[in-house]
C-alpha cells in the first residue's frame, strides 16, 4: 500500500496494541472496537488498584522491559503498536520507542497537547519533581501536591510545609510527613470545585505535572483565579516519533496505515 510503513497484504485483520491508562487510551479503544477491521488489545500497567473495564480485550502488568516488549509484539503479530500513555510515563515510553525499532513495527504515539500559560497564571516551571521540592523554599507553605503517588515520596525531604495530597489510590508506604492530608479522587475535576478545595483547605502552593488535557485542568484553571502559585514539571523532550494529539487523529493514521488496499 502506497503510503504505509510495512506489508498488510497477507493479514486479514490487523491487530494493534495500545499502551493505556489514559483517557485518550480508553477513547482510542472504545472507537477502535466499533470497527471491524481492527484486533485490539489495550495493556495497562496495573499500578491502579481497581482500573475501569476496557472495551477491548486488556493485559495487565507489564512486559519485563524492552525485550519483555519485544517479544510480546512478535508473539502475538502485532501490526502496529500505539503508545497512550501518560506524558510523564518515560520508562514506557522509551520502551516502545526501543521494542518498536528493534522489531520493526511501526509506533504511533497519542499526545495530548501540553498545557500553556495564560495571562493571570503564576507559573514556576521546573525541569524534575526534585526541583519542584527545592522550589517551595525553606518557609512553610500549604501546598497542594497534585503530581499521583509514585513520585510523593520526594517531598519528604520537605516536612517543613503541609501537605493536601490528592492521588487515585493510597500513597505507599505512607509519607513520613508530620503535616498531611490525603484525598483520593478520580478525575476530571471542574474548577468550581477545585477553586472550593482550594479556598478551604488555604493552599497557596500547586505542584502539578504539565500533563495536557481536560481532566485535570480545573486545579490550574482554579489558580488562575484565585492567584495561587503553580510549580509547573515540564514534559522531557519525547522521542522522534510519529505523533497525533487525538483519537480522531490517530483513528485517521491508522486508517491510513492499517487499512486494506
């Protein structure tokens, strides 16, 4: 086929994998199943205790590294692996890019736009969420610590400053912080609501992740108008991949790709 990256003459029904665990993953895969041309599996990681039910056959757990990856996509014939994971989730990430080089199928990655700064915003960029902590200062703060569970553990070094720290699941082991306060929640989140939990618990501080979309937005969207700071962790530069910012996108790509001649 004029114009695709690889043979798809001799399949009949082109399986994809779709690295998940966003909403662009569910999405993708919710639209992918509606059409009969596709195999889809979606693969989530498994660090949410009770993840929602997918709409197309789902692995969990992961692959044991690049070459766990690997030999997944030869085993079961992958014909085009598409990575939707989080923005911040470069461990992944950089094993699709090396899985997919290495086996020679081709990688779409889907990206949701990173957030920009409006005008109101207070914006302190950091390039890690080590510098986020060295950005809050020795002066006691009440911050609101927006980042998930995984990377928590740093601010500890921190115990200075009182902490509202909101996480899907529980945050493990618990933090050693004298000041705390844990939320669990799952998004999207307004910003009528952020903008109250805000006010009410006084926070004066964001550390958040500069994860793009809509789910998550109204915590910044909140700051904005109450004038609170945000510590803003940027994306690290993604590899040169090819790359799409949603589903209708990526549907169009793979159609392109994917699509019998």
């Amino acid at each position: 086929m004029a114009g695709s990256p690889f043979d798809t003459s001799a399949m009949e029904k082109p399986r994809i994998l779709i690295l998940g665990g966003t909403t662009e993953a569910r999405e993708l895969a919710s639209r992918l199943a509606e059409d009969a041309r596709y195999d889809t599996v979606i693969s989530l990681a498994g660090r949410t205790a009770d993840p929602r039910p997918q709409p197309v056959r789902t692995r969990i757990g992961g692959f044991g590294g690049v070459d766990g990856l690997a030999h997944y996509l030869r085993e079961q014939r992958i014909a085009l692996l598409v990575d939707a994971t989080h923005p911040f989730a470069a461990r992944i990430s950089h094993n699709a890019t090396e899985a997919a080089q290495r086996t020679r199928i081709p990688l779409l990655a889907l990206r949701r736009p990173e957030w920009l700064p409006l005008p109101g915003d207070r914006w302190t960029p950091v390039d890690s969420i080590v510098e986020a902590v060295n950005a809050l200062g020795d002066r006691r703060r009440r911050v609101f610590l927006a980042i998930g569970r995984q990377e928590a553990f740093h601010f500890e070094v921190a115990p200075q400053h009182s902490y509202v720290i909101r996480s899907v699941d529980p945050v493990t082991p618990p933090l050693k912080l004298p000041d705390q306060e844990a939320i669990l929640a799952t998004g999207p989140f307004k910003e009528a609501d952020e903008a109250a939990l805000l006010t009410s618990r006084k926070i004066d501080v964001i550390i958040a992740k500069n994860s793009g979309g809509s789910a998550t937005y109204g915590k910044i969207a909140a700051a904005r108008r109450l004038g609170i700071e945000v510590i803003m962790v940027e994306r690290r530069k993604p590899a040169d991949v090819p790359t799409v910012g949603t589903c209708d996108e990526a549907l169009d790509r793979i159609a392109h790709w994917l699509a019998p001649a």
